[in-house]
C-alpha cells in the first residue's frame, strides 16, 4: 500500500459540513442517541483542541473535543474520533489523538475523558474509571468510561456526575 501525504491540522470553520458528512459515514444516524452526544449536543465543541486529517484536500479524520464538569474540575471530552472508512488502518485516529492531547496540554487542560475502547486507547494513557467514579448522563458500559490525566491528581477532584460545560 502507498504511503499518503497526510496533513493533520487545526479544525477550520470551514470544515464543518466535511465534518458532518464524515460523522455520517462513519457512525450513522443511530449516534445521536449515545451517551456520548447528549454531553455535545447543543453545545459548541472546543475549536482550539479540535483537528481534522486529510489527504491533498480530501478530509479523511477528525478529532473534536468538548467542555465537560465533573466533581470540582473542568475537563474535556474526546469525542466524536472519525476516520473515512477507506483510510482506517493507516494510524490517522492515533496522529489525531496524539495531536488533541498535545494541544490539551498545551492549553492546561488537567483531565481528557472519552466513551471507547480500552484496548485501543491505553496506548494513549488513558485508563478505565473505577466503576461508579464518573456517571454519565445516560446507559454506558462502566468499562468504557475512560480518562487520562494531564495534571497529577486530576482525577480524583472529578468524580461524580459529567456534565457538559
């Protein structure tokens, strides 16, 4: 397979419709009903922590990332994470990922949190909540609720409720 000459860059306004069209491709309209949603909905993500990936002017990944409260801290939620289906398997979600974290840091963000995959995203740092440690606004499999901390301590000022900011 080819190498791709891939461009991850910040989120612009103008990629809002690709955007919209790459959520519709990759997760269908049953996304609107995860838990996950109900935290964004209505609700502007963060441009500053948002990046997209393309191939010349093809977007083929997005990142967001949303404002979130949880305990006594501000946090942010990762999600949606979409790759073009015909470019997965090339590393565009890690590099997406990767570049989210970084600006997190960045921006003195203490606390990332995310609804997925335990084994795909402890490569990243992020580890499962305790069972019970952050409630979501609706059902979600307890072992999903992940969380990596950017300050030491983060998490343990965040227990309770998450709720959109």
């Amino acid at each position: 397979m080819a190498e791709l000459a891939l461009t991850t860059r910040p989120e612009s306004p103008d990629d809002a419709v690709q955007i919209e069209r790459l959520h519709d491709r990759a997760f269908g309209p049953g996304r609107y009903a995860r838990t996950a949603y109900r935290l964004r909905e209505g609700r502007p993500h963060r441009p500053d922590l948002s990046f997209t990936t393309l191939v010349g002017t093809l977007l083929v990944g997005s990142v967001r990332l949303s404002a979130v409260r949880s305990g006594s801290i501000n946090a942010v939620m990762l999600g949606p994470l979409a790759v073009e289906p015909a470019f997965e398997g090339r590393g565009i979600a890690g590099a997406l990922i990767r570049e989210a974290l970084d600006a997190c840091r960045a921006a003195g963000e203490e606390l990332v949190m995310l609804v997925g995959d335990p084994p795909y995203y402890n490569r990243f740092g992020f580890q499962v909540a305790p069972p019970g440690s952050l409630v979501l606004p609706g059902p979600v499999d307890p072992a999903r609720i992940l969380y990596v901390e950017l300050a030491a301590g983060a998490f343990e000022r965040a227990k309770g409720a998450v709720s959109p900011l």
